[in-house]
C-alpha cells in the first residue's frame, strides 16, 4: 500500500530561527515530490514539486530536498516568520491513471514571535 | 484558491438526510477531484472524474456519489449522512497530463453530522 509518512506530527519554534520537516514515502511507481502548505481554514497550495531526477528546489525561504534512493525527502524554512505558522503536507504523486496523490498527514508548524 | 469555489462553506445536518455539495471551476481543467481531511488521516480521495460524464471511484468512496454534467461542475452527494461523514471536504482540479501534474484545492467545505 502507498504510504506518507510525516514527522514531527507539530513543532513549535521561535520567529528568526530554521526548522526542518521530514517525509518518508513508499509510493511505486514514482512520479513526483511535492510539498504543500496549508493555512488554518484554506485548501492546500502548493510550495515545490520535484520529480525523480531532482535533489533539490527552492521557492524563497523553503527550500526542499529529495533522496529517491532512500526515499526521503525533506523541506527546510530558513529565517521563519509568524506567516510561515500551518500545516505542512508532503504529497507523493505516482505514475497511474487520474494522477493519484498520496499525502502525509502533514506537520502543524506554529512559529512564536 | 485557482479559480474554483466550493459551496456551502460550512453545513450542519443530521443523520439519514440527504447532502449535496458543489464544487464550480472557471480553469477549464478536465480532472475534478473529491477528498475529504480528518484530524490523524492525509487528504483521501473519495471520487474523480476526467471527463463529463466521466467518474471513477477512489480510496474512500462507499456512501458518497457524484456527478458531473458539465465541463465546470463537479457535485458529491451523500445519499444519507451519516456522523462518520463529518469531516473537511476538498475540491481539487487538474490537468493529470505530463510529469508535473499538478493539482489546485478549493477552500474546502466543513460537514457537520448530527
């Protein structure tokens, strides 16, 4: 079975400092990495996709990274702001029919001033 | 939210009604998609669909339906609530071609069941 894996379940960090969020998948056959961010009461957007061929993509001040071979992939926020507080939900995208997705159960990321 | 609007926003009805939500799509996208969000679970798809007219099931689909007779709306219907139907319901859109499919999410539609 398709599996997401998130990890931490929350964090809570102060404004101005760097956090990481991990993502561990079993998801075959591969077609893609995304990250996403959701904002209390919106739908999810979108941050960054990767494909196989891609270890890393920033957008601003997240900046993720892929490890196909392991199967791990990871989103990093530098110089985090109060705006960065969410949810943050990792998304595999395999290669069938419909486009399926497979999400995490996201990282609630709360960020103190 | 990429031109696509969910209606009602929110809703509270009880058990054994029927429900319908709406999802509207100005994109011209050809894939609709349904999920629904629980506290402890990633987003589930519930049903898709790639076409007017064209509809397939997803991994959490017994008791809800759907509809789509135009290219811009997408219906969900629960023929008869129950309280484990209570959760966040998402509208996605999408093109599902070439490697970077990418899907856009309406603002959701909180269901409560009595």
């Amino acid at each position: 079975k398709n599996q997401v894996e998130q990890s931490p379940q929350s964090l809570i960090i102060l404004e101005g400092k760097n956090c990481t969020l991990q993502c561990n998948y079993t998801v075959s056959p591969f077609s893609n990495l995304r990250w996403y961010k959701q904002d209390t009461g919106r739908g999810p957007v979108s941050l960054t996709i990767m494909t196989f061929s891609e270890n890393t993509k920033s957008n601003g001040r997240y900046t993720a990274t892929l490890d196909a071979d392991t199967k791990q992939s990871s989103l990093h926020i530098t110089a985090s702001q109060l705006s960065d507080s969410a949810s943050y939900i990792c998304v595999v995208s395999s290669n069938n029919a419909g486009n399926m997705l497979t999400f995490g159960g996201g990282t609630r990321l709360m960020v103190k001033p | 939210d990429a031109g696509i609007t969910q209606s009602p926003r929110h809703k509270v009805t009880e058990t054994g009604t029927p429900v319908t939500l709406r999802c509207h799509q100005t994109e011209n996208h050809r894939y609709m998609y349904w999920y629904r969000q629980d506290p402890g679970h990633g987003l589930r798809l519930i049903h898709y669909s790639y076409g007017v007219k064209d509809t397939d099931k997803g991994e959490v689909s017994d008791g809800y339906s759907v509809s789509r007779s135009k290219t811009e709306d997408f219906l969900l219907t629960l023929e008869s609530a129950t309280s484990s139907q209570t959760s966040v319901y998402f509208c996605a859109i999408g093109e599902a071609s070439g490697i970077l499919n990418e899907q856009f999410f309406g603002p959701g539609t909180r269901l409560t069941v009595l």
